[in-house]
C-alpha cells in the first residue's frame, strides 16, 4: 500500500481489488470507472507562495542566530513549575495532581493563579512567570469531574476522574 502511491499501475490494481471486494461483499453493482480527487492543499486558502532566490550563492553552512531568543525566553520564564502525578487506585480511578509554585514566581502569584486546562489524555498547567507544563496521561480523563483545591500557600491539589475509552468512544457516536 505504501508503495502505490508512487507506482500508479499498482494504484490502479488496488482499486480495482477494492472495488471487487465490496461489490462481491454487499451485492453492489460498482462502476469500475473511477477517479481520485487532486487535492494541492487542504484547508480554506492555498498555502503562501515559496520563493526561492536565484542567482545568490548558497553557502552549505551557515550560522543559526537564535541565541537572543532563547536569552528572551529564559528571561521571561525564571522557573519551571514542579508537579508530581500519582493515579489512585488499581485499577486506577483518577489522578492527582500536585503542583508547586516556584519561589522566584511567587511574587505576587499564589496557587490560585495557576490555570489548569484538562483535555482528554493531556493536563497543561499555565502559571505567571513559569513555563508551560503538558503532562501527557496513559488514559483519558473527565474533565467535567476536575476539581482544584489549594493546600498551602505554595501547592495546589488537582483531581479528575479516569473515563474509560468505550465511554469516551460511545459519547463521540452518540455526538455525531
């Protein structure tokens, strides 16, 4: 399959096994005259036109001048946030999140500032001063059951129930 891409003889052959396969299979008489769509590009607009200059040498190798950049970013971001991840139960039945703010973020920043966003198998912690932590999970999460709550001044406590994948599957379909 991998291959027919680049060898349209066997493009050709595959769907016409195809086609035969399923007009055998649900009793269908298919039209073997068939034409696959050119697409240039997927979405709304056409990609931006690529320029390439003609004429100037190119040099094979080049120095890359990204170190302002990465002075900027370690500026703006002094500390990362600290977490620990512990799933309860076993078999597992939700996850716990404790997050710690830096003591260099915390001027004027409490746990309460920290942004937590829950999306399927993914927590992303978003703090004042800190850089953006994704935490990926092996399983999906609810985020509808996601709850907060600060301990101390420094730590934050963050639950969300496990969502089993025939669940999750099943309120796509029942979506569509």
């Amino acid at each position: 399959v991998r291959h027919a891409s680049a060898l349209k003889p066997l493009k050709r052959y595959l769907v016409e096994l195809v086609l035969d396969h399923i007009s055998a299979k649900f009793a269908l008489a298919l039209d073997p005259e068939y034409r696959l769509p050119q697409r240039t590009f997927i979405g709304a607009r056409p990609p931006p036109s690529q320029k390439i200059r003609v004429g100037v040498p190119m040099k094979l190798v080049s120095p890359i001048v990204q170190e302002r950049e990465a002075k900027k970013v370690s500026e703006k971001f002094d500390e990362r946030m600290q977490y620990g991840v512990e799933f309860v139960n076993r078999p597992v039945t939700k996850v716990e999140v404790r997050v710690k703010v830096p003591l260099r973020a915390r001027h004027g920043v409490t746990p309460r500032d920290v942004v937590v966003s829950i999306v399927r198998e993914g927590i992303t912690l978003d703090c004042k001063g800190c850089a953006s932590e994704r935490i990926d999970l092996p399983f999906l999460v609810e985020a509808q059951s996601a709850r907060a709550k600060v301990l101390d001044d420094t730590t934050l406590l963050v639950t969300a129930d496990y969502l089993p994948y025939d669940v999750a599957v099943e309120r796509c379909q029942f979506r569509n």
